[in-house]
C-alpha cells in the first residue's frame, strides 16, 4: 500500500509537549455509524466496578521517568470498556488466527478472546481459522465457544494451529468479506503484525465495517513498544530447568563446562533474565554484545580462569549471538524461512566444538563439556501463572477495543497499564537489549564475566543510541 493517506499516523497534541498517539477507528473511515449502549451495565461482573467504563480521554505515557522540566511526551490510548460500542452482539461475527512460531500461552489468548467476546457482550459466533494466515482463504476454520475451549489453556501450543508466511492480503480479506466476518483477531510475532497492518489498511480501503486487532505474540520479547511480551515469563521460568541440568552436569565431573542454548535471534533477553535468575550461570553472550574467543579478555581466557577458579562452568548463549563469528568458520547461506526471517547457524554446536578444540590444543585442561537446547521444550510448554494472567488481559482488552469501533491497533502492555497501540509503533523496530543499561551491568556484576568490549565500543554504542532518540 506504501505511503498512502490511510498510513498516516494519527496524532493528537495537547499543552505542555502532550503528544496522543491514536489508533484508527471505523468512524474515520464510514460516516454516521450507529452506537449501542455498551452491555456491560448489565453485567454483573462489572456490577461491582466503581467506573464502569474508561473515560474516553484517558491515555498511557510511554516513558515513565521524568523530571520537572520534562515535557509531557508520548501517550497511547487506554484500553478498556467504552460507553458506546460500534457493534450489536448478535451481529458480530468474529475470528481469531495464530501465526508464526510455537509460544507459551496461545491457547490461553485464544480462550479469553472466545470468553470474553461471550460473557461479557453475549457474541455467539466466533470462528478459528486453522493454520495461520493461508487459513483464511484456504477455508480452514474451526467453531470457537467457551465450552469447547474451557481447559485449552492447559495445553502447550494453540489448537488453531500455525505457520509462517502463506499472506496474500487480497485474499484474506475477500475471504474476510465473503464470510462476514467483522471482528479479527490476529496473534503473532512482529512479521505477522505487518501482515495485520496491510489487512486493516485493505479493509479501510474498501469501506467494510471490520475491526482488525492484533496480539504481539514474540517469545523473545523482541516487539517494541510493550513492556513485554506473553510467554516471556514462561519461557524464562523453563530455562532455568535446562541451566539447572548444565549446571548439575558440568559440577559433577572435573573441570565441566555446560553449554546452554536459548531463543533470542536478535535480542537477548531470555538469555539475559534467565542468567540474572539462576545464579549458576558463568557468561551469558547475547546478539547484542560482540564477543571474541582468543586472546586476553577473551573467552578462551575467561573459561580457563574459571575452571581453575570453581573446577566447573556454565555458558549461556542465545542463540542469535555470535552468528559473525559463525560465519567466518563455516561457510553461511542467506537462506530464510516463510516468514524472512535469516536461517541461523547453530552457534550452540559451533561454540561447543571451539571450546573442546581449544583446551584440546592447549593440553593444559581435560575438560568434559555438555551441550543442552532446549529451545523447542520451552517454546511448547503451557503459560505459567504470570502470563496466565497476561494474556487475560491481553484478550479482555482487545475485544473492549474491537466493541468500542477502534481497529488497526495492537493490544499491549505500556508501563503496567493496558493499550492500544497503532500498528506502525509495533512494526518499527525491534526491542533489544540495550547494553549501556544498568540492567545489563547487572548481569555482568552477578556473572562476573568479562563485557568483551573496549572503551571505543562503549562510546560509539552510547553515540548511536544518543543519535537514534534525536
């Protein structure tokens, strides 16, 4: 669609430096649409609820940390219960699709969406659509009630399924069209968000009355934007269990090295929390901190002081770190999966094998090193509590959202409170691990392991994160 009007983002500036970053709503679009009393005065859940509903001029700072001279800076829009919603319940015909790779708690997204949409506005018609986005126009769907989807939450995986890719914009949406559907929910990482973004600027093209919401769904926690993904907790919480085993494996035998590997292909923030919670851990390298094997400070250098320190080490990486270095010892191919997203090398395996033939070379330690993966393990285990909760949230606030007119907006969490968030701020960037934080000093503090950077590294990082907030 490129650069056309209907891309433009929709700001509203208030006094003192407020900026609104709104989302789009089906009344920009198609003029004089009817309003409905919104049914949850009815509810007797909300029964009890002092403000029934969110004042429609409330909104989320996106930075929390000011000072008395700092202007007041961007919002985004609260999400909850409105009023006045944009749909009768018996006219909704809504659908929920999952795409992309496996992450704790999609089952749970999708059984309070289904739950929300029936309990609290009385929508019967809610479609599954089976197998990602080709689902949509290959006719794939299943019939969503909360009777069939009551314990689903317990399972790991989603019982829609998935895949990468298969998104034809034209298609979806004549199939949106043809089938009436009018509400669509869309559960994905950041390349699925973009997908959503071109159906919702489709849909606003052609005029139809369809909200598109999506749900950032990112086990990396990669989105930008949101405090953190769903999954996130889960998938830090089931590392541990792997750290566990490297750790139990490399103390039981002289001079053990454990090698774990965990997702983060561009940001490392599994690794990095899952570190700073085992206390086990020796070094964590992640893709946003460069690292080197030989010489002084190198790791090399660091495993064998540590060895000859505690008899014992374990290594974290994730899994995206290191791929430079790869690259240089084993020939790369620019292949990419469905989703265009670069096939790594297995650094795991690579950095595995470099640490044997080291001290194998050296002759000086006889180490006996063990590597675990346990990536798929953890992709595919149920939510936890945490993000149990989480996703609740998630689903309740979008389907308040899609009630109340709004469309081509993300549901997320900014600074602990609920939002929408415009589909350009989620599909802008990606969330890294900014390692001039205090957050990653705090790990090197409880790992104690060499930062693998000099002084002009540091300097020109905090100059390129200086240049990039201008």
């Amino acid at each position: 669609m490129g650069s056309s009007p209907i891309s433009k983002p929709k700001i509203v500036r208030g006094s003192a430096g407020y900026v609104l970053e709104d989302v789009p709503h089906l009344s920009d679009y198609i003029p004089e649409l009817p309003t409905y009393s919104n049914p949850l005065q009815d509810n007797a859940a909300y029964s009890v609820v002092k403000q029934y509903f969110v004042h429609p001029d409330d909104s989320v700072p996106q930075k929390l940390i000011a000072n008395k001279d700092s202007p007041r800076g961007t919002h985004f829009r609260r999400a909850g219960p409105r009023q006045r919603v944009y749909f009768q319940s018996d006219e909704v015909q809504a659908a929920i699709v999952t795409c992309g790779g496996l992450c704790p708690g999609l089952n749970t997204v999708i059984r309070e969406l289904v739950c929300g949409l029936y309990h609290m506005y009385g929508v019967k018609k809610v479609l599954g659509i089976n197998g990602g986005y080709k689902g949509f126009y290959a006719h794939n769907t299943i019939p969503l009630t909360p009777k069939g989807v009551n314990d689903i939450h317990k399972r790991g995986g989603t019982i829609l399924g998935s895949s990468r890719g298969g998104h034809d914009t034209t298609k979806i949406v004549d199939s949106i069209q043809d089938r009436g559907i009018n509400q669509v929910y869309i559960i994905g990482g950041d390349g699925t968000q973009r997908g959503a973004c071109k159906i919702f600027e489709e849909i606003r093209r052609r005029g139809l009355k369809v909200a598109v919401v999506g749900i950032p769904k990112t086990i990396d926690n990669d989105i930008p934007v949101i405090d953190k993904s769903f999954g996130f907790d889960t998938a830090v919480e089931e590392a541990q269990r792997a750290i566990n085993a490297a750790h139990v494996e490399a103390e039981s035998v002289e001079n053990g090295i454990g090698v774990v590997k965990l997702m983060g292909r561009y940001s490392g923030f599994i690794a990095m929390y899952a570190t700073l919670a085992s206390r086990d851990v020796d070094c964590c390298l992640i893709p946003e901190s460069l690292f080197f094997l030989e010489g002084p400070g190198g790791l090399f250098e660091f495993a064998e002081k540590r060895l000859k320190e505690n008899g014992h080490m374990v290594i974290v990486i994730a899994e995206g770190a290191g791929q430079d270095l790869v690259s240089q010892s084993i020939q790369s191919m620019d292949k990419q999966d469905a989703s265009g997203n670069k096939l790594l090398q297995d650094v795991g395996l690579w950095i595995s094998q470099k640490l044997k033939e080291n001290f194998a070379k050296k002759k000086t330690l006889a180490i006996t090193l063990k590597y675990i993966d346990p990536t798929y393990m953890i992709r595919a285990v149920p939510s936890n509590a945490s993000d149990n909760v989480y996703c609740t949230l998630l689903a309740q606030s979008a389907v308040h959202g899609a009630m109340a007119g709004y469309t081509g907006f993300t549901s997320g969490l900014v600074n602990g409170r609920q939002t929408y968030i415009p589909f350009y701020r989620i599909n802008e960037g990606q969330n890294k691990v900014v390692i001039t934080d205090r957050m990653w000093a705090r790990l090197l503090s409880s790992t104690n392991q060499p930062s693998f950077l000099t002084g002009k590294n540091v300097n020109e990082m905090k100059e390129e994160e200086a240049a990039s907030k201008e």
